[in-house]
C-alpha cells in the first residue's frame, strides 16, 4: 500500500482574502497551463555527492542531507519514512527544521527510549538546524515514540504540531501492516505538541482526538486548530480543536478543549468525495464530536477502532471527504487536500481505498464560514494524487504528488494555472518513493522537502525563484 503524506508549512499572520479565483475554471478546462512559470524540467546532480535525485528548471541547484541511517550530532541514527515538515528562523540566517518519520510498528523507539512516549513505537519526529545550501549544523531526535507521524502544522507561538496517522495500540487490533499490537504500551492516534527550543514532552492531545490525523493548521485570530483526517479505506472529515484557551496566550497547546467536525449547512452527510462542480461553494456549520477518546473494550478490529471519532460527526450530519492530508492558513483561508478526492477521468485508473478521483484541494474560509472548491485534477498526468501542501510568499501552491507514476513538485497559482516545478528521479526497487514536507525557509530563499522512500532524505533547493510564481 502506497501511503505518503502532507505537510503543512508556513507560519502565516491573520488576514481576509478569498480562496483562488478562476482555480476551479482550470480544473474544468484540464491541462498543465504555459503560465510564467520556470522553464523545462533537467536532471541536476545532487551537490551532496553528485547523483541524479531531481529534475528542476535551469538555474536551480540543491543538496540532499540527513538521510535514513546517517547520524544525528548526539551520535544516534536518523530513522527513516521523512514526512511532514515545518521551517522556523534561526540564527544568522539558518533554518530550524522540525521532521516527522512515518515509523510503524512496535520496532522500537529511536533516540533517548526513557524519553519516549511509548518505547515500543519507531515514530517521531527530528530538529535539525540547517544552512539555507542544505548544510547540518546541528540535529537530534526532538519526540520519540509515537507512530504513523505522517504531517503536522507549524505554530505562531514556536512550535511544531505533530500528527499520528494511526489508532494503534494495546487496545486495538493489529492494522494493514500485520504489526503486533500487543507489543505495544500506549494507545496512538494523537496529536503532539513540539517545541523549538527543547524536547517535547510526549503529552498527546487527547481532547483532539483519537484518529488517523494528517495535518495542522493554526488559526490566529481565533486560536482553532484544524485537522484533517487521511483515513484510507473509508470517509475522512475535516475538523477542528477549539482549545481552552488560546494557544498564543497560552504560549503551548492545551488539551481539554473540544473537538467538531465540518458540515455542510442544510445538507446532512453532504459527499464531496466525487466530482464537484467548478466553483462550488458551501456554507458549512460544525457539529460536535462527543467522544473523542474513545476507550476500547474486547480488542476491536483496527477497521471498526479506526473509524470511531468519524463516525460520531457522520451521525451528527458532517460532510464526507476522501483521505485528507495536507493543510496550511493563509491569509484567513485554510487550503486543505483531498489525495483521492473528485471523478475518475476517462482513460484513468481508479486508485485504491476510500475515493476515486486524482485530487481535490479546497479552501475554507474562516471568516465567512464557507468552503470553496479551489482546484480538482481533471486526470492523472495533469495532477496525480496531492499530498502534502505549502504556499509560497507569492500565494501560491505547492503540491506534493503520491502518485502511481512520476512524482512532481507542482505549482497551483491564485489564479487557476497549475504547472511542474521539479520531478523526482525514480529509485530502482523502491516504486513508492515520494515527495513530502515541503516547506520555505526564512526569506523564502530555499525550499526545504523530503523524499519518503526506504532510504529517505530532506532535500534543499534553490534558485530564482523570482522568474517565476513562487
């Protein structure tokens, strides 16, 4: 099963502007637009040790750094499944780099297992200090433990989000992976808080919830989390955590607060997992989720485990998604992604699990309370399978591809145009390798991503970016 997710990026203040205009209009049409973007993709070796990892537009360069197996400054190895990522400012115009690792399974923790939130499980996230060329200064495990940390959010207050992609655990039974839950000694599926400037303290937000989490994004003006949810084999929901208090205030991310789900106003169980018309537009009202913890009795299957929290919103009439991932605020609009969101075109291939479409990005609007489709793939080669997702300075998207085929880097602009900024060289006997966690550095001069792949890696590339719409 071929399962990479989503990151969330920059930290962005509060402000009112509407989603993408003309963006569902390209969808409709179809096609990779000529818009000013930067010119032919070509292989560029790697400055690290001169291989041939992406293909870029002239000018671009990069460096790969902190591969799966390498070590961290404290001597202890760099696990591997590179996910979601966040980049904060730091000294004398470096990067902190906060990296999650999609570990699954009771392989055991990495890093300080006294540490760990449970010393069964290989997940976590790294803090890395780095050049804006792609150079370590320093790194080192910042959570362990957990599991699945698939994406996250960057918070205004100096902190990373983590996601778990996973109800795992003792109570639960064993998941598609065919793991041993047994071996297990806490339940998973939550939400971490990670600091910059120490180790996070391995408290789970359990108020929540307890789902396969994908994404993060904060809200300033009002201090809401929202939450996507990649569930793969059955409906997904959008939602949001309202905590006690406001996180900025606060200085950290409280539990106890309450957790709802996205509905759409006057429709109970609205499915916009299919084809959507261009430029649909929903008014939307939120229903509480009840139970967000819920604590197993008897072992159920993960299947029934897994679905627990969503099917509490469905009840309560929330809106039907396929596999939500990445996510990230901007400028008063919350851009998320549905991986197998839309219809399936002629001539595609329906992918597996819950959805069969190539791709939908929406776009809600926190201030008038209204959810926009802003970009639905009108097929494959043209948008295949998004992941996770960042904006640049410019306001424009970039999309991380999981796709069957060749994995782009691709751009999707205000006003509708979407096009190929960089394409990941194929790894022999590792066909599941994929783009993850894009990010821009402080200044916007370097974009930071990850390859998930068996022997993954965080890649640095830059450029002029200012010949195109990044």
């Amino acid at each position: 099963m071929d399962r990479r997710r989503f990151i969330t990026s920059v930290i962005a203040t509060a402000g009112i502007a509407g989603p993408f205009a003309g963006v569902a209009c390209a969808g409709a049409q179809g096609g990779v637009k000529p818009v000013r973007a930067y010119g032919p993709l070509r292989s560029a070796r790697d400055l690290r040790d001169g291989k041939v990892r992406l293909h870029l537009p002239d000018g671009f360069r990069y460096r790969s750094f902190s591969p799966a197996g390498a070590t961290f400054s404290d001597g202890s190895a760099v696990p591997g499944r590179h996910d979601g990522m966040a980049a904060f400012a730091g000294p004398r115009g470096s990067a902190v780099l906060v990296r999650n690792h999609e570990v699954n399974g009771p392989v055991g923790a990495f890093g300080d297992k006294g540490r760990a939130y449970d010393p069964m499980a290989g997940g976590g996230t790294s803090t890395l200090q780095v050049t804006r060329y792609g150079e370590v200064i320093r790194s080192g495990p910042s959570l362990s433990g957990t599991m699945m940390n698939c994406s996250g959010g960057p918070m205004s207050w100096g902190a990373w989000v983590t996601c778990e992609e996973t109800v795992n655990g003792p109570d639960v039974g064993d998941d598609f992976s065919g793991g041993d839950n047994s071996k297990l000694t806490r339940p998973h599926g939550y939400i971490f808080e990670v600091p910059l400037r120490h180790p996070a303290d391995a408290r789970p937000i359990r108020s929540a919830g307890r789902f396969p989490h994908e994404s993060a994004a904060f809200d300033p003006s009002t201090g809401a989390i929202y939450l996507t949810e990649d569930n793969f084999g059955f409906p997904s929901g959008f939602y949001r955590y309202l905590p006690p208090r406001h996180p900025a205030v606060a200085g950290r991310l409280l539990d106890g607060g309450r957790l709802q789900m996205l509905a759409v106003k006057g429709a109970r169980h609205k499915d916009l997992s299919t084809g959507q018309e261009p430029g649909v537009s929903y008014a939307v009202t939120w229903v509480d989720i009840d139970d967000p913890d819920p604590r197993f009795t008897g072992t159920p299957s993960n299947d029934e485990a897994v679905q627990a929290v969503g099917r509490q919103g469905r009840e309560a009439g929330a809106a039907i998604f396929s596999r939500l991932e990445g996510a990230v605020y901007h400028q008063g609009t919350v851009y998320f992604v549905s991986t197998q969101g839309g219809a399936t075109a002629s001539g595609d291939t329906p992918p597996d699990g819950f959805g069969k479409g190539r791709g939908q990005v929406w776009a809600y609007e926190t201030w008038s309370h209204r959810l926009k489709l802003a970009y639905e793939s009108p097929r494959s080669e043209v948008l295949d399978l998004p992941d996770n997702v960042t904006v640049s300075r410019r306001g424009t998207l970039v999309l991380c591809e999981d796709g069957d085929g060749a994995n782009f880097l691709r751009g999707l602009t205000r006003s509708g145009e979407i096009f190929d900024f960089c394409r990941l060289e194929p790894i022999p006997g590792d066909a599941g390798a994929e783009f993850a966690g894009s990010t821009f550095g402080p200044g916007g001069h370097t974009l930071y991503v990850n390859v998930q792949a068996e022997h993954g890696m965080s890649i640095a590339i830059w450029g002029p970016w200012e010949k195109g719409l990044f």
